[in-house]
C-alpha cells in the first residue's frame, strides 16, 4: 500500500534506538524526509548512517540527526531553528524510572510531567497551527499500555501519561481535525528494547535471578509468546501518519501482543 506521504517531512524525537528509530525508519522508507532527535550524538550519527544506507529507503529522502535533549526548551529550540514546518511529529523521550510514590519529591514529579506530559504538549503547540494552515499534519505520541493498564511501580508514568492523554484526547477533536490534522497515541506493550532489557536487568537483580529467566518469564506471559519488534511499531506509526489515516482521530493504538486483557 502507498501511504501517501512520500515528500512529507517528520520530526521523530527519542530517535536513535528502540520505538523512535523503528519510527523513524518505516517513514523514511515511505520516502518521508526525516529528522531524528536523540541526546546521545554517538548512536544518532549511527542510527543516520544506518538509514542513509538503507535500501529500503528511497534516493532523494533526506535523514538528518539533531544531539538534543528534547525535554528542554533548549533543545525544542534548537530544532526548531532548523525548520517548524513539519508535516509529521512523533514525540517520545524515555520513561521515568521506576519505584514507591512515598520516595517520590516534587521534583521527581515535576521531571516526569516535563518529559512524558509537557515536552509533547509543548511539541503539538509548535507544529499544530502550521500543519493546520498547510491542511495536513499527523501527531503521534508515543505513550504506553500502562496508559490502559496501569502498573503500580511506574506511577510517574501513569500519572505524566495518563495527562498527556487527556489533553490530546480534547486537542484532536478540536479544530485541528476539520483541517485534516490528527492527534493519536500509540501504547506499547513489551517491546525488546534497550529500555525493555534495562527495567529486566533491574528486576533480575531483585530477584536474583539471571536477565534472560527474567525476560523468558515476561515473555510467556504475553499471549503472542513473543516481545514486539521495533518494525512492526514503526509500521504502525507509519499508517497513522498515512493519508489513508485521516479518520483516526483522538484514539489510544496499544500494540501489546495481547497483554491488555480487557475487551476493548
Ligand atoms: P529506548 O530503547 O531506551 O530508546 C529511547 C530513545 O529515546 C533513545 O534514542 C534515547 O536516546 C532517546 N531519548 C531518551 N530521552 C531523551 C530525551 N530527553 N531527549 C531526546 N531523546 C531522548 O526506549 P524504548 O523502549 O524505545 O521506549 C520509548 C518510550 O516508550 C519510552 O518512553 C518508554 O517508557 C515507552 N515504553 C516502552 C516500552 C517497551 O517495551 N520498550 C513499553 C511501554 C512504554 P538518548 O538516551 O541518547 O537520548
């Protein structure tokens, strides 16, 4: 299927590894040109130079790395020095860490709420008119499962996510959406990830038990018997971005294997 977006361009934040580049790389191989946002400038300058040689990408589409920390406005301003006029916006940024909300201060809070609620906000305030005026533009913020299903160790998360959906549940059905802009959420469940290998090396060492028993056990746990693969979330965020995609409007996506046990 031809999504329609070829020439477009798109800002994927959190972008060198994991989810983001999966992102990144399913746009750019719709001949999406590509900017890519990451703090570290080692694994982002790979992460580039993987896609510029990638075959699947098309000639002519343009992948560029920006080194910023995409939570500060310095780093937002640094990349919008570069250009605002992006058709496409995938927002994400790592999570917050683990742990007991009584050993959480105000300011473990406030860093939560800044990375995975404000940043993104921020982020749709700076590209939304623009995209409006321009008559498309696609919103995809990368959230998680525990937005449906909260997990009661990541209470930063739940709490930073769970905000971030409700505000962006109200700004897509705003009129955004009569100017064929849309505003979705993508959830994952277990994706094996650096971030997946980091949470499991955490409880392997709780446990006292080896990394890979740890990750085995998880992975039976998900009805699919399997972690999800950074191409098939890309593949995802890349129809939501589609033409095909401009009656999805304000929804909550999880690709979770079948972990969420709920019926809808
Ligand atoms: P990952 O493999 O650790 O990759 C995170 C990416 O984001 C890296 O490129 C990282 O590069 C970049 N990043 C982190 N903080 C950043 C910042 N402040 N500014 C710019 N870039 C930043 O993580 P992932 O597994 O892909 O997870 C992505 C998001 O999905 C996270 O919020 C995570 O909590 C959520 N999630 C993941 C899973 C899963 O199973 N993997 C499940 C549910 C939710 P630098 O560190 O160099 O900046």
């Amino acid at each position: 299927m031809d999504l329609g977006i070829s020439g477009k361009t798109a800002l994927v934040c959190g972008a060198s590894k994991g989810l983001g580049f999966g992102c990144a790389q399913a746009l750019a191989r719709e001949g999406v040109h590509v900017l890519l946002v990451a703090r570290g400038a080692e694994a982002l300058a790979a992460a580039v130079e993987s896609l510029k040689g990638d075959a699947k990408v098309p000639a002519g589409t343009q992948v560029e790395g920006l080194a910023a920390d995409i939570t500060t406005e310095a780093g937002r301003a640094a990349v919008f020095a570069k250009r605002k006029d992006f058709d496409i916006v995938v927002t994400n940024a790592g999570g917050p860490p683990p742990g007991d909300f009584r050993d959480w201060d105000r300011d473990a809070w406030v860093k939560a709420l800044d990375a995975n609620m404000l940043t993104p906000i921020a982020l749709m305030k700076a590209t939304v008119d623009g995209m409006a005026a321009r008559g498309f533009g696609r919103i995809v913020n990368i959230t998680s499962g525990a937005v449906k299903a909260p997990i009661d160790i990541l209470g930063l998360s739940n709490g930073a996510r769970t905000g971030l959906t409700g505000f962006a549940a109200g700004l897509a059905r705003s009129k955004l959406a009569a100017s064929n802009v849309t505003i979705n959420n993508l959830l994952p469940g277990p994706f094996e990830t650096d971030r997946l290998r980091a949470t499991m090396e955490g409880a392997a060492k709780k446990s006292g038990k080896s990394v890979d028993e740890v990750m085995d056990a998880r992975r039976k746990t998900v009805p699919a018997q399997r972690y999800g693969t950074i191409e098939e979330f890309g593949a995802t965020c890349a129809f939501l971005c589609s033409t095909h995609a401009s009656y999805i409007v304000g929804q909550n996506v999880l690709i979770d294997g079948g972990v969420y046990p709920g019926t809808m």
